[in-house]
C-alpha cells in the first residue's frame, strides 16, 4: 500500500513541478507594466460623441473592410467585431465597443501580428484616423 501511496506522491510532484515550469515559460518582454499597458490602452482606445451603437459597429465594419481586414464575426449584442488580414502576414484586429456616460462611446481595438500583440502605436493611429473620418461621415450623412 505504500508504495502505491508513493508512485502517487511521485506523479503528483512531476505534475506541479510541469504546471509551475509552464508558468516560467512566459518571456519577460511581452509582461507589460503598470505605466506600459496605461500607454498601450490609450492608443487602443478612443472615444466619440454618439450614443448610436448600432450604426458606430456598421461603421467600424465598414472601415475595417475598407483598409483590407475580412469580417470572422460580429456581435451586435456584445459590441465585438473582429477581422483578419492576410497580405503576407497575418494581422487581426478585434474592435470593442461599449457607452461611456450619457452621450459617448469608447471604441477600443486591439490588434495581433501574427500570434504577437501589436503594440506599434501606427496600426492603432491608422486605424482610428479612418474611423474618425467614417464617423464624421455618416453623422453628417455623407455617403
């Protein structure tokens, strides 16, 4: 019986000792600090003046379409979308969109080159200016 008790003892060792290897194998580099991720959530995020969710996601989609992102899904109801770019690279670009307050909301993107977050302010800045101008486009009723 107690050798039974051991190999289990053993078995148990060699899991925790995998599992916390597992944990170690994160490289350091892409660990963001405090002050990293406050900078890369604000070149992720911007917000517009309109409470419209429906037409902000029909716009980001469009957008998102027009600089070359394929649509893989969208979620009215969570205010998802997210789309996929394939130009000799793989870049996908997942877009949230929720209120802030009583008269905006916050469009947040977050892109991935490769299997590798991008953390390159230009996609963002890119991304967002296009926005912008879709926006100010369909508020005024520019087609």
């Amino acid at each position: 019986m107690k050798f039974k008790n051991r190999k289990f003892l053993y078995a148990l060792l060699i899991v925790s000792a995998l599992i916390s290897f597992q944990a170690c194998a994160t490289p350091k580099e892409h660990l963001l600090g405090a002050e990293e991720q406050v900078k890369l959530r604000a070149m992720q995020s911007r917000s517009f003046d309109t409470t419209d969710k429906k037409k902000t996601l029909r716009t980001i989609i469009a957008t998102m379409q027009d600089l070359g992102f394929v649509i893989d899904k969208a979620d009215e109801t969570l205010g998802t979308i997210s789309g996929t770019k394939l130009d000799g690279y793989s870049l996908r670009l997942s877009v949230s969109v929720r209120p802030k307050g009583e008269s905006q909301i916050i469009v947040r993107a977050n892109a991935q080159y490769n299997i590798m977050a991008v953390e390159d302010p230009i996609p963002y800045q890119n991304f967002f200016t296009s926005l912008e101008k879709a926006m100010f486009l369909t508020a005024h009723a520019i087609e």
